[in-house]
C-alpha cells in the first residue's frame, strides 16, 4: 500500500463516502420537515411540533457530519487531485462555485433560524426558513450532481491549449446522464431518509407502544417509501439502458459479462474470475440480461473484452450493482407490506418493527453501493476521455496520504460511533418526552 | 476585462478570508475560552455562537471555493505545500462542530469529553489556521527558522481570535460573565499586540520580496500609517474594555467592531505584502487565474448571488441580536 495514486484514492473515496452519507439523508430529511411544519401550522396539532422538533434534532446533527465532511472534500480536491483542477478547472470550479455560492449559504443560515428562531420570528419567517433550507438541499445535489454527471458523460467542452473550457454550458450541465443521475439520487435521499424515519420510529415503539407521534411518522415514512420504491426501479432500470448507451463497459464490468454475447443470461450471483476472466459458480437466467439490456432476447451486448484495457475491475462493481438491486427489492417488499400492516391505523406487530428497525441504515447502504458502481465504473478516467485518475494525482507523498489516511480514519470512525449512540439514544427517547 | 477579472476575484478571496477569520474567528474563539467559564457560564457562550457557527464556516468553503475555481493553479500547490496542517485544522474543524451538536445532547461525563473535544478542535482549529498562514507568508520554505515563525503565527492567531471570541461575549452576555469576558479581551488583546508585533518584524526578516515592499523611503513613511492606525486601535479597546466595567451605556457592540478594525489593518498589511502573488515569488495572480471563461461565468454568479447572501446574513444577525438570555433547544 505504498503507490500513491491508490492511496490518494482510498483516501478520497473514505471521506466522500463518508460525507455522502450524511447529505443522502439531509436532502431528503429536509421536505419531510417542510411537511412536518406546514402540518403543525395548519392543524396546531402539538404532536406535529414534536414530531418536527425531533427530527430537526436528527437534522441538524446530521447536517453538522455533513458540513464538517464537505470542508475537508472542498480542500482535498487541491490536495489528492491538482490536474483535476489544473486540466478541467474551467469547468470544474464554476460548478463548485456556484454550489457554494447558491446553497451552502442558504442553508447554514436558514438552518439558524430553524433551529433557535422559532420565538424570534413570525410563524410565516420560520415556515419559509425550513422551505429555503430543503431547496438548499436539493440545489446543492444538483450542482454536484451536474458536476459527476459531466465527469461521466461529459459533452459541451473544448480544448484550449492544454485547458478544457465550456464551448456550452447548458450542456455542460445538462449532459446525456444528468436527467437520470439526478431523479436516481433524489429518489435514493427519499428512501434513505424514509427508512431512517421508519426505522427509528420502530426503534421507539418497540420500547413506548403507545407513542402516537411514532406511530404517525413510521406510516408517514412508509407511505413515501412505498411510492418511491418502485419508482427507483423504474428510474433505476432507465438510468442503466442510459449507461449502456454511453459507458458499456461500466454495464458489462456490474454484469460480469466477459465476452461480447446474444443471447445474454443474468448472472444472478457468482464470483467473477479475473484472471481466467470468466465466472465461478454463477447462477443465471437464460436470455434476462439481453430482454433487461436490449429489451430483445437477441439482443448483442458487448462484454468486457470489447473495452480492454481500459475498462473498470468487475468484482466490485458486479457485487456492489447487487447488493443495491438486493436492498431496493427489500425496500419495496417492507414498505408495502408494512403500508398493509398498519393501514387505517392498525399498529405493527413487534417482529415488523424489528424487520423495520433492522432495516433503518437500508438507504444508506444502497446509496453507497451505487456510489461505488458508477465511481468505480468510471475507471480508468476521472473524466471519461479526457483525464485518466492516475494523471489528476498530485505530489503528495505515500507517507503523507498514509499518515493522513489514518488520521482521518480514527477521526471518521469515532465520529460515526458518537453519531449512531447519540441518533438511536435521540429516536428512543421519542418526540413527545 | 481578461486583466481585471483575475484582480476581481483575488479581492472576492480576500473579502471571503477576511469574513471567514472575523466572523469564525469568534465562535472559535469562544470555543477556546470555554475552560475558564463555569458550567452555566458554558451554556450561555454556547448558545451565543449558535445561530452562527455554521454559516460563518461556510465563508472558508467560498474562500477555498474561489481558490479553487478561480486559481486552481495555485490551489494545488497552496494546498500541496500545507497538507499536512491543513489535515490538522480539517481534524480540528470536525471535533468541533461535531462536538458543538452533541455536546448539548450529551449529560455527566459524556458532556465533559464533548465540552473538552470542543475545545480541542476550537484550538487546533484555529493553531493550525495560523501556522498554515506562517508558511504561505515565507513560501513555503522549510527549516527551522521557518518551522519556529510558523508556530508563532499559529499562537498569535489564536490569541486573535481569543480577542475576537471575547469580545463577542461582551456584546452577547451580561453580568458575571461579561465582566469575564472585558478581562478575557484585555489578555487576548496584549497577546495579539505581542504576535502582530512580532510578526511584523519577522516577516521582514525572513522574506527578502516583503522587505523590499516596505522598506522603499519614501513609501515607508505611508506605510508607517497602517501599524500606526493599529496601535491606535488597540489603545482606544483597551481603555474601552476598562470603561465598559463601570457602565453599560449600549456600546457592549463596540469591542467587537475595534477587534475587527484590527484584523482589517493586519489584513491589508498581507495583501499589501503578497501583491500581485498568489503564491509569493512563484506564481502572480494572473499566472495562477482560471480559464478567462470560467471566471466569466463565476462572476455572473458572485454578483447574482453575494448580495443575497450578505442580505439574508445581516437578516440572522438582527433575528438573533442583542443580549443572550434563552439556553438552546428551548
């Protein structure tokens, strides 16, 4: 573990995976508490003002990971990826700019007044507050998201010298796989934050049966996380046929499929064999990957030895793709089982909460898989065609990145155990004690 | 316009640094201070900070943000050069903001460990920020000589921001606290007297390109104002803080705003020194600006967006102006 450019790279990948879990979460948490808020002041219900004050608790903490995160990313960009910005910084900076500029400010303000101005402002001041805070949010993925989305199909640049500009920057912004990275991400914070909610609701009924302010967030929660649940599988199965169009080979790396083939099987599950490059012990389905892919059972997909050498590793991309498919399918299943449960008010039977309370950090985890899919997959190119991961890497030295590595590994690791005692302490005390 | 937009955004930069180091600088002085107050004491300098801390922060992102978008060149090496206090300060920032949340969800021993984490980070936090300062001033040199100044930047930062997070308190609390709080800015102001002045005679000496810069007769003379005004600055808060123990006549504000004034002039002094560097003696701030179409497009943003962002800040610090009387969380 002495080559650089992996170390730069564990490096990065630890601290943005850590920082994506926080915003997967906030994006979404933030218009569940618009909806909190807009029901207190319509119904004056103190039971909505609880519930709201609670999970702006969990709001709140988790935004703080997330800003403490997001400064050390703003800095390692410098730090770990120099060309990055020397080569694509044209393009790059404005869009981190403007991220900067139109959302981070917005909602560390508005964040104030929600958290301690609810006494020094009118009702109205303090509804709009939780409202810019939530469009914060969601502006604030879209400017990141324009940027990943250009890093993985990017169009609208040209060459200057030896700077990439934007020729365009509507389609900078708007490329081939924005559209569907977008609606996938934000469907992706929806469920994350609806099983957090479920998950801690359960948490809390299953130590205070009768907390009706649990009861109603666990089938609010539900009730989103029905609806988004199969809609990502729509959104999901759209976004893949758009990557087969413009990355194949990050497709045929999540399929294991070695050589180009009609007639695709799906693999359901198998350990992909780099170096014979084919798979042990698969389990398939005859004709399922050409009818998902090409929508044709006779349908040509290309594998993996069409884009040799430079193409990404398949393992982690084949097992990462199904654990996230996996954790959707048990997403819709507990979501619209449990919205059967406890309709009209029925309330859950214990093992049902603790499936749900189990289930809780689902989200997370299926967010993240997808992170490692399409980041991975983009490899060998930090910007597909244009810069190669290994010529963004900077001058920082192995014993630098190794020591800072595990610097920020002890830090991120206490963090996250403080985090998880103080968010499942915070959830079983419940809203209304 | 290819000449100037470079020269736009080294002063956008300089503007953010500078409402980065006032603004942070006093949460994080705060922070510092906490040690020497007692428990009660605590809550009330925690929730003097709490409205703000987050959005303060954020003025280091912009700060880095246009560092990064406008003069990526220099970015890389800036950031390349400091990696391993910049790893220290990022740690720092972490503990605290982290520990600043959970500190008020934490009781008995857990609150201790996460008062003393906030403290931790605050200090490190702001340590880190000057020796990553002392470095960038010298160029990056290494050697002891280097190694030392830097440290002394490092402590004289954070007598700063003692400076300002005491004064802060001033503005914000009452009592008991606030006559701690006049005693606090006195010990930070002699300590920032102590780290300006020898700062102000190290600079000189281990940078031949700022020696040039002021010690060119008659422009000396000129210069001469700048820590002239300082002093001067620094003689009126003193005697403020001593008036301000016998009355309470609305200007609690005005410690504050003299500390500012202070950093403003310390400021001006750098940017005069580092003129027209980004990185001094390497890399002028036109070598180091982004493509002239980048910065097109930044600029249309800033100008959009900063009124904005300046208006909705002054709208927080009046919704949370005057005195702190509540705890957090109700």
């Amino acid at each position: 573990m002495d080559d650089p450019v992996l170390l730069a790279r564990a490096q990065f990948g630890l601290n943005i995976g850590f920082h994506i879990m926080f915003p997967a979460l906030t994006i979404a948490l933030a218009w569940f508490l618009v909806g909190f808020r807009v029901a207190y002041q319509r119904t004056r219900d103190k039971r909505w003002l609880a519930t709201y004050k609670l999970w702006l608790k969990v709001f709140a903490l988790s935004f703080a990971m997330g800003v403490v995160s997001g400064i050390t990313m703003s800095f390692q960009f410098g730090t770990n990826w120099p060309n990055f910005m020397n080569k694509v910084g044209a393009i790059a900076g404005p869009l981190l700019a403007y991220e900067v500029l139109t959302a981070f400010f917005l909602e560390a303000t508005f964040l104030g007044i929600m958290l301690f101005g609810m006494n020094r402002v009118p009702d109205w001041v303090h509804v709009v507050s939780t409202f810019f805070v939530a469009g914060g949010t969601t502006l604030s993925a879209f400017w990141i998201l324009a940027l990943n989305s250009w890093m993985q199909t990017p169009t609208g640049q040209v060459l200057d010298g030896t700077q990439w500009i934007a020729a365009d920057w509507l389609q900078v912004i708007f490329t081939p796989s924005f559209p569907y990275r977008m609606t996938h991400m934000l469907i992706a914070s929806g469920l994350t934050a609806s099983f957090v909610i479920v998950g801690l609701s359960a948490w809390r009924l299953l130590r205070a049966a009768s907390d009706e302010s649990a009861a109603r967030t666990l089938r609010a929660g539900l009730l989103v996380a029905a609806i988004l649940a199969p809609v990502q599988l729509f959104v999901g199965d759209q976004h893949g046929l758009n990557t087969l169009e413009h990355q194949p080979a990050k497709i045929a790396s999540m399929e294991a499929l070695w050589h180009t083939t009609r007639e695709m099987p799906l693999v359901l599950i198998a350990i992909p064999n780099e170096a014979e490059r084919r798979n042990d012990y698969a389990i398939e389905i005859p004709y399922a990957g050409s009818l998902i892919l090409k929508h044709s059972i006779e349908g040509e997909v290309k594998g993996v030895e069409a884009f040799e050498p430079d193409r990404p590793p398949v393992a982690p991309l084949f097992f990462a793709f199904r654990v996230m498919v996996g954790l959707g399918m048990l997403m819709i299943a507990l979501s619209w089982y449990g919205s059967w449960a406890t309709r009209k008010g029925r309330s859950a039977p214990r093992w049902l909460l603790w499936a749900f309370s189990a289930a809780t950090f689902s989200g997370w985890i299926a967010t993240l898989s997808g992170w490692l899919v399409t980041e991975i997959g983009r490899q060998p190119w930090l910007v597909t065609g244009i810069l190669r991961t290994k010529d963004a890497a900077g001058e920082a030295t192995g014993a630098q990145l190794g020591s800072s590595l595990t610097f920020y590994l002890l830090t991120y690791a206490g963090l996250f155990v403080a985090y998880m005692v103080v968010l499942t302490h915070m959830a079983g005390k419940g809203a209304e004690s | 316009m290819n000449e100037i937009l470079p020269l736009v955004f080294f002063v956008v930069m300089g503007i953010a640094v500078l409402a980065y180091v006032v603004l942070d600088g006093y949460d994080l002085g705060v922070g510092m201070l906490m040690p020497a107050a007692t428990e009660d004491e605590q809550s009330i300098m925690v929730a003097s900070i709490g409205p703000f801390w987050d959005a303060n922060e954020t003025w280091l992102v912009l700060g880095v943000g246009v560092l990064l978008s406008a003069f990526p060149h220099a970015h890389g090496i800036v950031l390349g050069a400091l990696y391993m206090p910049v790893v220290a300060m990022l740690v720092g920032l972490m503990l605290r903001g982290v520990a600043f949340e959970l500190r008020m969800k934490a009781h008995g021993w857990h609150r201790g460990l996460w008062n003393w984490l906030f403290w931790v980070g605050s200090f490190s936090a702001s340590f880190f920020q000057g020796t990553m300062l002392g470095y960038y001033i010298t160029g990056f040199e290494s050697g002891v000589g280097y190694f030392l100044f830097s440290l002394m930047v490092g402590a004289s930062l954070c007598g700063g921001y003692v400076l300002l997070g005491a004064t802060w308190l001033i503005y914000k609390t009452e009592g008991a606290l606030r006559a701690k709080a006049l005693a606090w800015a006195r010990w930070g102001l002699l300590w920032v007297a102590l780290g300006v002045a020898l700062v102000s005679l190290a600079t000189p000496a281990v940078s031949a390109t700022v020696r040039e810069k002021w010690f060119d007769f008659p422009r000396t003379l000129w210069l001469m104002l700048l820590p002239a005004a300082t002093v001067a600055i620094g003689a009126r808060l003193w005697f403020l803080t001593r008036a301000l123990e016998k009355s309470n006549a609305g200007r609690d504000l005005m410690p504050y705003g003299l500390a500012v004034a202070i950093f403003t002039l310390a400021f001006l002094g750098l940017a005069y020194s580092l003129y027209p560097y980004v990185v001094i003696d390497r890399m002028t701030i036109w070598q180091a600006a982004t493509h002239p179409s980048g910065l097109k497009v930044l600029f249309i943003g800033a100008v959009i967006v900063l009124p904005f962002i300046v208006g909705y800040t002054i709208l927080s610090y009046r919704i949370f102006g005057g005195k702190v009387r509540e705890r957090l969380y109700d």
